[in-house]
C-alpha cells in the first residue's frame, strides 16, 4: 500500500504534531551540547517547510519553547508533552530527542537526560531526574492514538533503544537512531548542529523528484554518515526498527522555475471587496520562528506562511498568463483574498472553561484497565464541555507507599541526598501529587498508614477501624472508600505438568510448591516485589515456602531464569512468550494476578489477549494460595493540607468518581473484560457471561467460586519484614575476584588490552558501591603459598577508581595459577565475617582456561562439593579461552554447583560479566 502521507487529502482534518526535544544545558557533570539550538532550527525548517514540510509550524511543540542556552529542560515538562501528544493525535506524530543519553552496565535501559539529570550508586534509581526509553518513552507512545508514530533519537547509545522498541500490535512505528547500539557520537558543532541531525535535515529539504519516506531516509542517512567515525573511531552507522509499511516525512521537493523573459503583465480586474482585513503577508522568513509554548504566535506564523506561499504561487502564474485566462485569474484573486482572510484571521477562541483535573495514580499491574475505565468516565455540562479531567499515570508500589509515609517530601523535596543518591524525593520516584490512588490491594494503604517513628500519614478506613496516629511528617490524609474490583494472586502451572487438582484451592503456597517441585523440575517466578503490591504479598508468601531457607537461594534461582527481573506481571508473561525463553516455558510456574493468567490464556485472535502473547505460552491453570491475600483494588481518597482553595468540589468530585467505578455497569465492564471480578456487596463478584474467566480458554484454568484468601489482619509487618529480606538479597554485597595472572595469559595475548583479562575486571568494577565489599586476588604464586591480595578485600567507599587503577596496573608472574587453592580460599573468605546468610556473595574467576583444566579430577569434586555448600557463594568462571564452559568442565560444574554461570568467547563475556557483578553490586556504571 502507499505510504501514510499526512498532508494527503484523505489526511487533512486529521491531528499530527511533532515534540522536538532538545536539551542544551546540563548542572551536573555532563557537558553542555551547544549544537542542540541549532538541531532545534534544523529540524523546525524541515517539518515545517513551505514546500516539502508535512507539518503546520502550529503542530510543532518545542521543549524548550524559550529561553536560550540556559533553559531548563525537565522530565516532567517533557512526558507532559509526549501524554498529551499521545491523546491529542490521530494523524503523524513525529517525537525528535538531541542530548545525553546513558544506558546501565549490560546496555539495557537506554534513560534520556536532561538539565538536572545525575548518576548515583543507587542501585534501584541508578538515573535520577531522565526518563527511561523502556519504561517511560516506549509505554507512553504504545499507547498513542496516532495513525503513525515516528521517533528520532540523536544522542549516544540511541542504538539501544532498539532491543526495548516494542509497538502494539498493528500500531504503525517507525525509530531511527543515530547510531547503533553501544556507540556514542561527537557533540557537534554549534553552528552547524550535530552530523546526524544535519544530514537529516538536508535530506528532508532536497528530495527532488518523488516524496521522501522513512525507508528512503534510512538509506540516504546511512549513506550520508558512512565517511565519518564515531567515538573512539566506531563506524557511524544509524540504525532502525519499522513496524508498519512506509511514511511520507517531507513531501518532494520541486526543481526552481526558470525565469520568463520579462514582458509587461496584462492589467488584472479589479478585485471583489474582500474581508478589510485581508492584506499581503509577510514574507515566511522575516524574524525567527515564534517559541513552540506560545500557540497563537505560532499559529498565526503559520496561517502567514500559507499565505505567503499562496502569494508566490499567484505571482508566478501572473508571470506566465495569456490574455485568455486573465478572467480565471479575477475569480482566483477573489478567493486568494478570502483565503488569506482566513489565513491571516483570529482564532477560534475555546467557549469550555478549564475543566478540574483529577490525578489517579495507580500500582503498575492496573494501569491499563484503570486508564480504560477513566476514558470512560466523560462528565460534560449542558453546553457539551467536560467538567472533569482525569490523568492515570503509575508508579512502583514501595515507591508510592514510602512516598505518602513522608509526604512532606512531596511539597519540600529534600535539598540535597547523599552521595549514593539514596533518598526519597516523591516528585521524581512517583509523579505530582495524587487526588486518588488506586493500589493493587489495602496491603498497601495499611503500610502507608502504619504508624511509627519512620513516619507515616493521618487515616480514616471507612467501616474499618480507627484513624492511626498523625505523625509530624505528615501533609495527607487517605481515606479509604471501598474496593472497585478483585482479582486473586494465583500460582499459574502450566497444564503440562503434574500437581494434584486437590492442591488448586485451601493449601498454603509452600505445600503446593512443594509438591510440585517434587513431581518435576519447577521453576517459581515472580516480578519484582519492588514493583506492584501483588509481587510483594507472592513474595511473603515465597520466603516461607523456600525449602533451602535463604532468601538469597530464592532470588538466585529467579536472577538464573530470567536475568533482567519483570517489573510487572504483563511483562513477566510476555517475557516467557519470547522465543528465547522457551526452555524455561515449559517448566515455569509464574505468581501473577489471576485477570493476568486469564488474559494470556486467551486463544490467538480472542478480544483482551495481550499483543505480545504467542503460540509458545503454555495453557495455565490457577491455584490459589490460601496464605496470599486477595487483591481488593481499594480506591483511596487523597487530601492535601493546605489544599482548601477547591477542596469542595475536588472532594465531590472524587466521590463521584469512585461511586462510578465501585457501581455503574459500564464501570465495572471496563474491569470484567480485563478478567477482574467485580465489586459486589460483600465481595467479589462471580463473573458474568462475558467475562474474559467465563472464556472456554479459561474452563478448566480458573474457579468461578473461589475461598477468601490470605490473613484478615494487618500485614503491613509481615510486608516490610519481606522486603528488608528482599533488599538484602539484592546487596551490599560480597565480590571477590581471583585473577589467573601467570604468564600464559600474556603469551595467549588475553592479558593486556581490549577484552583482556585486567580491562574485563576493571570494566565489572564499575557495578560495585561504596557499600560492597571486594577485592581482588592474583593466583599465580609460588607452589604452597597463597594468592597475592593485589585489592584487599574490603569496603572500598570513595577508592573505586584506586582498585580499578589498581587492577589495570597489575603484571603476569612467572608462576602456575593456583586454581584450586585459590577458589577454596576465595570461598571461605567469601562466607566468613558476616552472620547475614542472605548478603549476595560472589567469586568471579578470571583464567585462560590452561590452569583451569589443569586441576586434578579429586581436587575438582572437592572443590564442586565446597561450592555447593551454605552460605552460598556463586561462581562464575570466564574462560579467555574456548572449551571451559563445555558440558562436563570443571567449569561448567561449578556453575550448577553454585548458581553461577561459565563465560567464554561465545558469549559477549564484557556485558555479561558486568551484568553478573550488577547482581551483587550496589553501583551502576554509566
């Protein structure tokens, strides 16, 4: 089929817009990118060309509109842009991105920067004040209403974006990034602009003879930029991803008129009388383009372009006109005249005033049904406008429950955190501040509003208790008004494996895993307790069934089956749908919401399947733990101190909102057709004929009548108990590295240099913290004696760089490795000095493989046998050399033992030892 062309009549009432986003000037240590003004330009002239632009210089929307070299550029102010652009559009929405980017030690998490983005060693925030490509970016604009969506990143390592570029299904979406992935780019030049984005430009002006499309842009930049060199000399190639057939971005460019030999034009007839406010517009490029933040401005240099390319048009056909068309052209003067009235008239003013906007903020699981629901709920006064607005936007569970703990914070933001950036600031973790909030269970509202010296808020629970205690920080009060739906936490087992059907109701979660990893290999799964309230109650519920009795066994095994944890249970469903994942298919069993299993149940082509659900899921059937509590979906009022100026109508409106949500039927469809269950009078619902748990996908998968699960008391306790363990999983940790230093290594030239074994060390250092202990041993020494503590093992706060520096400055020795010696010892030092079972431990071997396979087959069961032992201690091997990893290898064997991993050349073993050392570390490189 054509490409989508936006200035296509079929097009022409439609909305598009571009965001062009550029960030100039940084506060932090990020130099500033003077080049980015002029991309802004460049980008501006493009799109919104007289001849080939495919704009209105009114759809543009700049950030930032104005204010020079110093404008302040905020994630805020930029994800406002993008939300309204997602609901505003349904034409071309362009979105262009000029700064910093920054990406996590393995490559992943592309985060955008802007003027007062930081770097900290916080492992859970490691970017503070960006917005992440993966989580912020690419949800935003999946959701988008446009016909197309093109986005253009011109930053360093925009290539990474690609492995997140995850459009709905059937959405038109085209990315094209600056270079590909891992590679940085030169700032550019102020005058000019960046390479990237002048290349781009040239050829959205210059494409003669036919339309220029996205496809042919890719092959013209790709072309443009193969001269030049990127950062450290890296081909500069930009890279893409297309989901969709073709868009138009600039329309052709036609070839200039040759110039008539002069000759006296006929006189014209006089005009009709034209509106009296028609006159000559002024030329396109008199005075600088209006700022993007100024509508009218920009909309009346719009209307004033239009006409000034009517105008040329008018005085090129006069130049070329016969006596015979002298009259046409009276008739074309009097509707130029009107045109230009038009053009150039006021407009339309808005007769609707401002409507109260309500803030919803949500658990991350029920976003997209509580979205649906809010669209839904459109309130109009008698003159058609809309009384309320309400905006649904989420955030990690722990983050918003700790966020109203101190709510203070939300009003007066800490001045400044502490080096490791560890502090909480609610406008950056969470979002503005919420009228309603909506979590996944009242599990959440009761840590909110416990009482104690770590804070907490002021409460009423309609119908359940009496108020808590205020406490000095609080500026809130939650009052909870009663669930809208319920959805129970269940244990999803693929059909294929064998459990007793006794065990799908009343059993406790440690007896049905327990018999379930008895009939067959299992692996439980889980997203991150971090993250959605529905994860943490699963994840209470876990540690107590954990047969080995560490928390740190439960997360190795969860770290082993799926590296990058899922921050919700969408995400974790459609990770197992990846073709890579099929192995750990078959045997996963996945804690997830029961709407969730139910929707990813759903036959191919069924109404509610997720978009990314494939042939290779399993058929699930739900059991449901009687020690995991239901999830009540509690709506909970949020009142601000200070906040009286419309506090009134904020309040009746709210109530409205919820009475709606926990009662109308179309409310309630909206959660139902999700697989939630209604709210009923004394619980929850059964579900109605056209629930998506009434499928025949889902007969034998799910119970209509379901018991009421988990305890009637408070768990807020019980919760953070199982976070604390949670976190202490995760880090500080304990990382030692034994380093094969004997001469081989220099000989086999895997020593020195890029990927060698120092710079492999070194780089992995990067994700250990001021709070981890590490250090590093040299393994070459004499017969007997022990390795040598080159780093000595320790906290090194503030010395990252020393031990790094260190590491790069060590030299081979004329010594076998003592392979064998040398892990025992590693591991008993590792498991020694701590009484914390839980603390993350790791020993990283570094070898050319010859010492390696040198270790007798006795001293190799001993040393398997040890590092099977508790505390547990993995181990992972990299190997410079082929062979190690083998099936049966010493260091394969040692990888099962402990949980670890063996990495050699056939891996990337850079990112992924990076990647394993981030599992322990508390750091984040850049």
């Amino acid at each position: 089929m054509p490409p989508y062309d936006a200035r296509g009549e079929e097009n022409g009432a439609k909305r598009h817009r571009a965001v062009l986003i550029g960030v100039e000037h940084y506060t932090g240590t990020r130099n500033d990118l003077p080049a980015v003004a002029t991309n802004l330009r460049l980008m501006r002239e493009a799109l919104t060309d007289g001849t080939t632009g495919v704009m209105r210089p009114e759809d543009l929307v700049v950030v930032p509109g104005q204010g020079g070299p110093s404008a302040t550029v905020s994630p805020l102010r930029v994800r406002a842009a993008l939300s309204s652009a997602r609901d505003g559009v349904d034409g071309l929405l362009v979105v262009y991105f000029a700064g910093h980017g920054i990406v996590r030690p393995d490559g992943s998490d592309l985060n955008l920067m802007f003027t007062d983005s930081r770097v900290t060693r916080d492992r859970h925030h490691p970017f503070v004040d960006t917005l992440s490509w993966r989580d912020d970016v690419m949800p935003e604009l999946r959701n988008s209403r446009a016909d197309w969506v093109v986005v253009i990143l011109d930053c360093c390592f925009a290539g990474n974006a690609l492995a997140a570029f995850s459009p709905a299904a059937g959405q038109n979406f085209a990315l094209l990034t600056a270079a590909e992935p891992g590679v940085e780019i030169p700032p550019g030049d102020p005058g000019t602009g960046t390479e990237f984005t002048a290349a781009l430009h040239r050829l959205l002006t210059t494409g003669e003879g036919e339309p220029v499309t996205f496809t042919r842009i890719v092959t013209g930049i790709r072309r443009a930029m193969a001269p030049l060199k990127a950062v450290d000399g890296h081909p500069w190639i930009p890279d893409e991803r297309r989901h969709g057939d073709d868009v138009v971005l600039a329309l052709a460019a036609l070839p200039e008129p040759s110039e008539p030999a002069p000759s006296p034009a006929p006189p014209l007839p006089p005009s009709p009388a034209g509106p009296p406010s028609a006159s000559p517009a002024p030329s396109p490029s008199s005075g600088p383009p209006p700022p993007a933040d100024a509508p009218q401005a920009v909309a009346a240099t719009g209307r004033k372009r239009r006409a000034a390319s009517l105008c040329r048009a008018l005085s090129a056909l006069v130049g070329r006109m016969t006596r015979t068309t002298a009259v046409v052209l009276a008739g074309v003067v009097a509707l130029a005249g009107a045109g230009a009235w038009f053009l150039l008239g006021p407009t339309q003013g808005d007769d609707c005033g401002s409507p109260l906007e309500l803030r919803v903020l949500t658990d991350p699981d029920l976003r997209p049904t509580v979205k649906k629901a809010a669209d839904a709920y459109l309130e109009r006064d008698d003159a058609g406008c809309r009384t309320v607005g309400i905006t649904v936007y989420d955030a990690k569970a722990t983050d918003a429950v700790e966020a109203f703990r101190s709510s203070s914070l939300w009003q007066a933001p800490p001045a400044a955190c502490p080096p490791s950036g560890d502090c909480l600031r609610p406008q950056r973790d969470v979002g503005a501040q919420p009228d309603i909030w909506i979590p996944a269970a009242g599990s959440a509202w009761q840590r909110a509003t416990a009482g104690g010296a770590s804070g907490g808020t002021t409460a009423a629970a309609t119908g359940t208790g009496e108020p808590a205690a205020d406490v000095a920080k609080s500026v809130v009060d939650l009052d909870r008004l009663g669930p809208v739906a319920y959805t129970p936490m269940v244990l999803g087992v693929p059909d294929t494996m064998r459990l007793a059907q006794s065990l799908q109701t009343d059993d406790p979660l440690n007896r049905i895993v327990s018999a379930l990893q008895e009939a067959q290999p299992a692996e439980i799964l889980r997203p991150d307790p971090e993250g959605t309230e529905g994860a943490l109650l699963a994840t209470d519920a876990l540690y107590t069934a954990s047969r080995a009795g560490y928390v740190s066994t439960v997360e190795t095994r969860m770290a082993q089956a799926l590296p990058r944890m899922p921050s919700t249970a969408r995400e974790l469903m459609c990770a197992l749908a990846r073709s890579s994942n099929n192995g750990l298919e078959d045997k996963a069993a996945v804690l997830v919401p029961e709407q969730t299993l139910a929707q990813f149940n759903l036959s191919a082509g069924k109404a509610g399947r997720p978009d990314c659900a494939t042939e290779a899921l399993a058929h699930r059937v739900a059991h449901y733990p009687s020690d995991v509590p239901m999830l009540d979906l509690p709506f909970v009022r949020v009142t601000w101190a200070g906040a009286d100026r419309d506090a009134d109508e904020r309040k009746a409106a709210v109530e409205e909102f919820h009475d709606w949500l926990a009662t109308d039927p179309d409310a309630q469809k909206a959660f139902t057709d999700d697989g939630f269950r209604g709210a009923g009078e004394s619980g929850p619902a059964p579900p109605g004929a056209g629930s998506v748990l009434r499928s025949e996908d889902n007969a034998t998968a799910v119970r209509e009548q379901i018991p009421a699960t988990g305890p009637s008391t408070d768990v807020s306790a019980s919760l953070t108990n199982a976070l604390n363990r949670y976190r202490g999983a995760l880090g500080p940790g304990r990382v030692l590295y034994l380093l094969d230093n004997s001469t081989s290594t220099a000989d086999k030239r895997v020593w020195d240099g890029t990927g060698g074994a120092k710079e492999l060390v070194a780089r992995s250092m990067s994700s250990l913290g001021a709070k981890d202990s590490y250090g590093v041993w040299l393994a070459a020494v004499e017969e007997g004696r022990p390795a040598t503590d080159h780093v000595p093992f320790g906290l090194r706060a503030g010395d990252g760089d020393g031990a790094q520096k260190a590491v790069t400055g060590a030299r081979t020795a004329a010594y076998n490795a003592r392979i064998a010696d040398g892990l025992s010892d590693a591991l008993d030092t590792l498991r020694n000095g701590t009484t914390d079972a839980e603390q993350p431990r790791l020993l990283v071997l570094v070898t050319d493989g010859e010492d390696l396979e040198a270790v007798e087959e006795d001293e190799r069961k001993e040393l398997v046998a040890k590092a099977a032992g508790t505390p547990l201690v993995r181990i992972v091997t990299v190997s410079l050399q082929s062979g190690a990893c083998a099936d049966g290898r010493l260091g394969d064997r040692l990888a099962d033992a402990s949980g670890g991993r063996c990495l050699d050349p056939a891996a990337d073993i850079a990112v992924e030892l990076a990647a394993e050392v981030a599992k322990a570390g508390t750091g984040d490189a850049e």
